[in-house]
C-alpha cells in the first residue's frame, strides 16, 4: 500500500483564459488559455501574449500565478509607456496587484476617435477536460 498513491489527488485543475474585449488594431481574435502549469506570462508587443498594436509597449504587464495550480494571480505594469489599469485604478509603479477573475485590465490609454480603451481584457476561469486542455463552446448550441 503506497500512502502518496493515497493521498494524490485525480480533481481536475480548471484553466484560465484571457478574452480580449476590445482594442483596435490590437483585437485578439482568440481567447488565450493559460494552462495549471503556468506560473508567469507577459502581454505585449514583443510577450508571451503578444499585442500587435504599436500604442502597447513591447513588454506591457507581466501576470503571475501565486503557485502552481493556484487561482491567486498578481498583475503588474511592466514600465509600459501608457500605463496599465486594472478596473480603474492605474498601477503602474505600484508593484504586483492582485488580479481577480473578471476584473477588466485596460493597457494604454483610449482610442482618440471612438474614446474607447486601446485594449481590454478579462482573467476567467476555463473548465478542464479530462485531456488537460480548455473546454471549448459548442458552435451548434441550442440550434435547433
């Protein structure tokens, strides 16, 4: 009898997603799934999560899970030239700020035409499939 075999747990771990919600030239058509594993990612120009828009910084924010298969995440600008706010708070040079699920992040400041953020997005929580991945909305939902 084997106690770590005991003691392991088989629960699923749920992944995140960043959905972008508006920007520009810089629209994310996809959401980004952010797997259990991940510890650390940036968003930008030039970053892990990149944002082809040149009114972002190369480097823009960096996200940070609290450990691994945590739910805790921090964000933090990463002396991006626009800023970085989270809901409406700006947080740039206030070190890591926690980020929880459903917050808006804004990086950069507003479209000068529409007054819209330049780029918006949201941390949700994705449900697992028994594969590790993400879950993914059927496109024939309630058709009918």
């Amino acid at each position: 009898f084997d106690k770590h075999a005991a003691t392991t747990s088989s629960t699923l771990v749920n992944n995140h997603q960043l959905r972008f919600i508006t920007g520009g030239t810089a629209q994310v058509a996809t959401p980004v799934i952010i797997t259990a594993a991940t510890l650390e990612f940036t968003v930008g120009r030039e970053a892990t999560v990149q944002v082809p828009d040149p009114r972002v910084s190369r480097r823009h924010c960096v996200i940070r899970r609290a450990e691994a298969g945590a739910n805790e995440w921090t964000i933090e600008d990463a002396n991006s030239n626009a800023g970085t706010r989270l809901g409406k708070s700006r947080i740039k040079g206030r070190g890591p700020q926690p980020l929880a699920e459903g917050t808006v992040v804004t990086l950069g400041g507003r479209d000068d035409s529409s007054g819209r953020p330049l780029v918006s997005f949201v941390l949700e929580l994705v449900p697992a499939t028994s594969d590790g991945g993400a879950e993914t909305e059927d496109e024939d939902e309630g058709g009918g």
